[in-house]
C-alpha cells in the first residue's frame, strides 16, 4: 500500500502536467492516493493527496468544493504545525476564498501565508510543491487588493512576489508571478507597463 501511494502520487503529478487540471484520471489517482495514505495513517502523502485534489479540483467539481478541500488543507497543516503545509494551506484558502467571493478572508489566508516564509524555504516548495507559496500568494493577493479598491497596495504586493520569484530564479515560479502581474496592469490600464 505504501508503494501504491508513492507511485499513485507521482502518477497524479505527471497526469496534472500532460492532461491538465479538469482531467478526471487525475482526480481519481489522488483519490486513490487519499484513500492509501488515510489506511496507512501516512499524514504527509494524506496533505500531498489532498494538495493535488486542491489543485484540480474547482477545474472539475467548482470552487466550493475546493475550499472544503483547502479547510482540509488547513486543518491538516496546522494539527501537524509544520511551516511549508501552512503555507500552501494558507494559499488554498486564499486562493478558493477570491473564487468564493470572500476577499477580506482571501486576504487574510494569503497574508498569513506570506509571513511565514523564509527564503530558506524556497528549495523544499519547490521540490515538494513545484512552485514557491510566497509568489503565488503576492501575485493572486495583488487582485484581491485591487478587487478591495487599494491599487496602490495591489502593485507593491505584485512587484514583491515578482521580485522574489526573480530572486529565486524558478521559471514556474517567474511564469506564475509575471501572468499575475500582467493581468493585475491589465486592470490597472498599464497595458503598456514592461
């Protein structure tokens, strides 16, 4: 069982990269993975199940599924208090909040998020993740900003992430946080901005 859940686990992950995030067989080997990892009382494959059906998951069911997925997400990160499921827990949240609707909750999980992180940090999200919490959250918490009227703030936020995926020199990262900056000055009528 434990060698299904690993193998299952990197299955949903190549699956996520060659079919797409809506992709039914991805959301039944994560499935299947929660499923292992709950018989097996493996916490850390349980929080790495439930990430990858996080992630497909407003793709293929809708957003409210998705935040009870990242209440999940939270809920786990915080009973084994370990800093890096905080923070992807806390950028699911804010994450499926923006979609809910619930920009001030969105924007305290994202906030929340963002203090935690340590550029030490950065080499495990990647690894474990493939992505740095930190600049997703900045580039997606840039939107809520604006959304809640404070441009100003909004574009601080979004150079931040920017120049911390920069620094960090992660293209999936760099790519995340250049896409929210563009649609951020989109907003803002900065179509010109390079």
């Amino acid at each position: 069982d434990c060698l299904e859940s690993g193998l299952r686990l990197n299955l949903g992950t190549v699956l996520l990269t060659a079919r797409g995030y809506g992709a039914v067989e991805v959301g039944q080997a994560y499935s299947r993975v929660l499923e292992l990892c709950e018989q097996l009382g493996d916490s850390s494959g349980l929080y790495k199940a439930l990430w990858g059906m996080w992630l497909t998951s407003s793709s293929r069911i809708g957003h409210l599924h998705s935040l009870e997925l990242a209440e999940k997400l939270l809920r786990l990160a915080q009973q084994n208090n370990e800093s890096l499921s905080l923070q992807f827990a806390h950028y699911a949240m804010g994450n499926s909040l923006l979609w809910a609707g619930k920009l001030e909750k969105s924007r305290f999980h994202f906030e929340q998020g963002i203090a935690l992180y340590q550029p030490s940090h950065h080499s495990a999200m990647v690894r474990d993740f493939g992505e740095n919490a930190c600049v997703s959250s900045g580039g997606i918490l840039s939107w809520v900003l604006w959304l809640q009227g404070f441009p100003e703030q909004a574009v601080a936020v979004g150079n931040r992430a920017l120049n911390l995926a920069r620094q960090a020199n992660h293209p999936y990262s760099l790519g995340f946080a250049l896409c929210s900056s563009s649609i951020l000055h989109r907003w803002l009528r900065q179509v010109d901005r390079k």
